[in-house]
C-alpha cells in the first residue's frame, strides 16, 4: 500500500510518502509560498525522491479540516485531483483527530484545538480507545479560546498549533503534549489514513469537501 499524504491546514504545509505502514519521507512546502503554489512542487520532489510514480500510489490522504479557507481548499482539491488521475482511492481525516494522535502513549484524555481567528477556537476533546487510537467523546464546537481553557481540567493534555498563539495564557494547572506534537503533519495523517484504510474507512471523490472552522465573512454577513 503507497500512500501519499497531505496537510495544509497551517501556513507551512508538508507532503509525506508512507510504504505498508512505514514512513518513507516527509517534506516540508516552502516556507515562502503559499500552499497553492508550492504544493504541487512538493508533491512532485517527493514523489521523485522516494522513486514512485504518480499512477503507482494507491491512496491520497488530505486532512479536510477544521482549518483555515485557503489551506484546506488547496490540499482537498489537489489531493482529489491527484486521485483522480492516478486512478487512486482517497480518504479524508479530521485535523483534530490528526492532532490528538501525535500525542505521546502515555496520555489518556486530550483536548485539541486550531484556531478560528476571532479570538476563538475550534476545539474537540478525546479519549484514547482500546486500539490505542483518539476518539473524540463529543462533536467539535466553536467557542472563545477563554472558553476552551475553562475546559481543560487536570486530567486533560492540551494539543494544536493555537498553543503557540495562547501559551501566555494558559493557566497553571494545564498540561501541554510536546510542542513538537501540537502541529498536524502529513506523517501523522498517513498513519491515521492507513489505520483508517485497513478498518474500511473510505472518503468518495466527488463529495469530499473541506470542513472549515467557520463560515466566512460574508456568509456570516449575509446569513
């Protein structure tokens, strides 16, 4: 199974070549670029460097959200491009999910979060399974990042690239994974998309659509 990953929910996106369950390479976009212009590129050295052809890979995995506008769309609408012409099968997975499952084995409950702009965040909270996997125990919800603090009690790890934004404003008694581990990487969403692939889970070309972490202004404006 070769499975070409992708994620570009935050600014610097990566791309990530996954061979039966072992990662072969992860690349990291240009940091001076936006996704839409240096994530074909990306695609195009990984591919190279791990010595496949594009009609060779047999599943596209794109994180699809929550996330921002432009990242997500980029990385939806390449990775089903890709598929299509390669002849692949594809799978989306959640950002959230992608987060939580970078967390190291000792943690057992977990809060993810990106951010919304706006002061507020989009947030989900999750336990590990019996498999070993994150579960989330309740839907994401929108809600102001002050609220998304009064949450997390002292059994649970906070995780995502917000962290980064908010780390003044934690309070005291919260636990943070790695910062390391608070970004989603295309990595991690090839070995979610393989345990996902090998359980069944399979997304559909044509209705897989990005999942954003709010409408946009204009349709909040004319809602």
């Amino acid at each position: 199974m070769k499975i070409l990953a992708l994620e570009t929910t935050e600014r610097l996106g990566t791309v990530a070549a996954m061979l039966d369950g072992k990662l072969l390479q992860q690349l990291s976009l240009s940091p001076t670029q936006r996704s839409a212009q240096s994530l074909a590129p990306g695609i195009r050295t990984l591919l190279s460097q791990v010595g496949w052809r594009a009609d060779e890979v047999d599943l596209v995995a794109t994180t699809v959200g929550p996330g921002s506008f432009t990242g997500l769309r980029i990385g939806v609408t390449t990775a089903k491009s890709f598929a299509y012409c390669a002849g692949a099968e594809i799978l989306g997975v959640d950002t959230l999910e992608v987060i939580a499952n970078r967390a190291p084995a000792a943690v057992e409950r977990l809060s993810a979060a990106v951010d919304a702009q706006r002061g507020e965040v989009v947030a989900q909270a999750f336990e590990r399974g019996a498999d070993g996997w994150f579960v989330g125990v309740r839907p994401a919800v929108l809600l102001p990042i002050d609220a998304w603090l009064d949450t997390l009690d002292r059994g649970v790890y906070a995780s995502g690239p917000l962290l980064r934004k908010i780390a003044g404003r934690l309070p005291g008694h919260v636990r943070t994974v790695d910062p390391q581990a608070w970004p989603p990487t295309a990595a991690a969403v090839a070995r979610l998309a393989a345990a996902r692939h090998a359980a069944g889970d399979r997304s559909d070309l044509w209705t897989l659509a990005p999942r954003y972490s709010r409408r946009s202004y204009a349709e909040e404006k004319h809602k």
